[in-house]
C-alpha cells in the first residue's frame, strides 16, 4: 500500500473516503448526517457507507464510529480505521483517502491499522484478496506516518514468515533472510559451532530433523548506546512433538510455533531503519522438533550452555529447551536486558485464550514496563506467578531438573524452567504468546491467521529506551 500526504484528503478524487463519527456528534459530511440511520451512533466500531452520487469528489464516504470524542488514542484510531479499510475491501475501493475530524495527531495510528486491516495472506491463492493500493492523509505528522510505514512492514514480515508453510520457513530460509536485513549485521552458527559451544539443549531439539539447525545472532551496535538489550524469539520452523508427538489436531498449525522468532526478525528490520541509541542482538535459535531415528528421547539427559543438565521427561516441552541455550548465549554478551517471545505453552492458552500473552521474568519494573509499553500500542499482557513450587515439581532423580512438571501450572513451570539460565545481573522477561500469535477467527483489526504479536511492544520499548 502506497501511502500519500496531500494537503486536503477530502479534495482527493478517490474511490472512498473515510470520516469519523464521535458519539452524540454529527460528522463533517452532510450526506451522511442526513442519511445515516439512527442507530448509526458513533459507537466504536459501527460503519456506515453511502455512494455520494457525485456529490464529493470520493465515490463512497465510509464513516466508522469512534466513541467518545474525549477518549480517542492511539488504539481507537488504528482499530476502527483497520475495521474501515476492511468495508474498503468489500466495496473493492483501490484509492482510499483518511480524513478525521479531530485534533488529535492519528496519521501514525491511521497508516498503522490501514495496513493491518488491508493485509492477507494469499501467496499460495489464484484467486487474490481485494486491497487498498494507495491510502491518501492530509495534516498529520510526516515523521510519524514514516516511522508507521517502517512498523507496519515489519509486522507484514512477521505475519507472512508465521503463515508461511514450514517447507517455505525453515531454519535455513530464517538464516537467509536475517542475513539479508539491512542495517544489521548477522553471524549464523551452524551444527558443528554450535556444538562447541556446548548447546546440547538446542541440539538435543534439533536432531531428528533433515533440516539443519541454524543459531542466528543479528547485531545493532550504536556509537555510544544508552543500554545493550537482547531479544530472543523461538524458532521451533515445525513442532511436531518430537517421540512424544502430538495428536494431527494439534499439530495443524505447528509451522506458527516460529512466530517468535518472525517477531525478532521483524523487528530487526525495523531497527536496521530507525536506528535507535540502544545496542540490540537479535537471537534466534532455529530448528525443527521432528521424529526419527536420530531423535532425542525421554529419559534422555542433556547438558545446556551453562553447564545445567536436563532429564528429558517429554519431547514436546521442546521450546524451552532451545531457548535455555539462546538465554545462556544471550547473557555471555553481557547485554543489561533480555526480552524472549515464544509460543512456549499450551497452558497459557487456556489461561489467558487467545487476546492476552502471559509474562514473567526476574525483575518488577521491567516487566511492568513492558505490559505497559503493551498498553500503548494496542497488546496486553498479564504477569502469569513465579514460585517455587513450580520448580519443585521439575526436580529429577538424575539430572539437575526436568523439562516439565505436573500438568497444572504450566506456564508459570516453563516460566521458572527458564530462569535457570538467566544470570543474576541481567533483567530478563518471557512473553508466552502461544496464544496471541496465530487465531483461529478474526479479532479486531487482525484477519484470521498470524498477527505478528509482540512486535510493536518490543519495538517501542527499544525505541523508547
């Protein structure tokens, strides 16, 4: 979508035009106060389209209801403008002008759910979705709108490498793209490095796959950086539980189980352009849970990078396992913070469903930090506990611990599991976004299909820094 900044929208021959409504207001446009029916209130959400016959120098005028004028933010703006591209779509407008009739500064928001609500996926359809081509904004803030356009593509990335099928997205073609980032630099590790460097967490996953396993590090380094941070993303390209494999039901959606690390790549990208005074590592330790002869087994005994040994109780409790290896990695670099992104547990599904993403970590205000750094763009986030007990059900006979506990708590378990190889010094915090990540219908702005969760907060957060 091609994004244009005129001096008058509402002056732009187009195919539709959309306006605000404030509830218990008129809007700016005749037509529709004259012709729109009384339960078209303004409540947040409603729309309402009519053909102005001529009238304008836009085909359609979309109105779409914002609430109450005192309560608009950034959120309002982006979800209901999503909401209108959508009645876009439907009507297979191509030129679409955004005028609000308000003071508040909506072109980021606006540019942002214009392309949230004008994506889908269908590389792999003959018959193609209708889209917006060009979105058209008079009176905003150019720098916004920029840094919205550079946002929105990250995200776009992230949805597409999550709705990708893992043939498509394996551990290689997640190399290959880091690789390709402009503005960052990429070291890939591969098995034999990886293993001198003593990953036998991540190895043990990575095994019984004929797709090589491919430890990504992508740096940003600033002159100067205000704080050194490290984001890690899951990067299990297919789950299919490993020895312990899962039901076919459950492993439908599987090639989502990388979306974390879709979101570091994503978010890499946005970094490599705005280019912010904070170092970041992007880390992403990439493989394929598969069964086969060479798979790791329960009963198995691995040995992370910091030395802990793991008694392997099930295959499928596969994620934490790679990332206790990237968290030992990522606190060598002596980084003051650490943000990982998974679809980790099941558990935290049935906790949180499918619009909350679950949070724990080692330090209160950094983890409050963050779930309010979600509120402001639009992701929530709910601190799941962090007891003792949860690590008490992993202790083992024969190893340092397990990789589960009992089938209650689980995502608190995984929770605690992780802690282990996070050092002291460093601010760590796990986001759980199984999910968040991928929906099974569609919610607010988002399509059915991946959402690329967990961008914009850590986006902003690192902006923010």
């Amino acid at each position: 979508m091609e994004v244009k900044i005129v001096e008058n929208a509402k002056d732009i021959q187009c195919d539709a035009l959309i306006i605000n409504k404030f509830e218990g207001e008129n809007t700016s446009m005749d037509l529709v106060n004259k012709y729109a029916p009384e339960d078209f209130t303004g409540k947040c959400g409603q729309v309402f389209s009519i053909h102005t016959r001529n009238e304008y120098p836009a085909k359609q005028i979309i109105a779409v209801g914002f609430g109450k004028r005192e309560n608009i933010d950034n959120n309002i703006v982006r979800e209901n403008i999503a909401k209108a591209i959508k009645k876009c779509s439907e009507l297979k407008a191509k030129t679409v002008a955004i005028s609000l009739d308000t003071d508040y500064n909506y072109g980021g928001p606006a540019v942002l759910g214009a392309e949230i609500g004008n994506y889908h996926f269908d590389k792999y359809k003959n018959k193609k979705e209708h889209k917006v081509n060009e979105i058209y904004l008079s009176n905003i803030d150019k720098e916004l709108v920029e840094r919205s356009v550079v946002v929105s593509d990250s995200m776009k990335l992230t949805r597409n490498l999550a709705n990708e099928p893992a043939a498509y997205a394996t551990p290689t073609k997640l190399a290959e793209i880091a690789q390709n980032i402009q503005g960052i630099e990429t070291e890939i590790f591969n098995y034999a490095k990886v293993e001198e460097m003593g990953m036998g967490a991540y190895l043990a996953v990575a095994k019984g796959s004929v797709e090589p396993p491919k430890f990504i590090h992508m740096k940003y380094i600033p002159q100067n950086p205000k704080k050194r941070i490290a984001i890690i993303g899951k990067g299990l390209c297919f789950d299919s539980g490993g020895l312990d494999i899962k039901p076919a039901n459950s492993m439908l959606n599987m090639k989502d189980d990388m979306s974390g690390a879709a979101a570091i790549l994503g978010v890499m990208q946005a970094i490599g352009k705005i280019r912010p005074d904070v170092e970041v590592h992007g880390i992403i330790a990439a493989c394929e849970n598969m069964p086969s002869g060479s798979s790791y087994k329960p009963g198995d005994i691995v040995t992370a990078m910091n030395g802990k040994t793991i008694e392997v109780d099930n295959t499928d409790a596969e994620g934490r396992l790679t990332l206790a290896d990237a968290l030992c990695y990522a606190c060598k670099l002596e980084v003051d913070e650490v943000i990982d992104i998974a679809t980790l547990t099941g558990a935290c599904v049935v906790a949180l469903g499918n619009t909350v993403s679950g949070i724990m970590g080692n330090n209160e205000d950094f983890i409050r930090s963050i779930i309010e750094t979600g509120k402001i763009v639009g992701e929530k986030f709910w601190q799941m506990p962090m007891y003792q007990e949860f690590r008490d059900n992993m202790n083992s006979d024969v190893a340092d611990m397990k990789n589960t506990g009992t089938r209650y708590g689980g995502t608190s378990a995984a929770g605690m599991f992780l802690k282990e190889f996070v050092t002291d010094k460093v601010k760590w915090a796990h986001l759980d976004v199984a999910g968040t990540a991928f929906i099974d219908k569609p919610y607010k702005e988002f399509c059915k299909g991946a959402t690329g969760v967990g961008v914009r907060t850590i986006l902003k957060y690192l902006i923010s820094q």
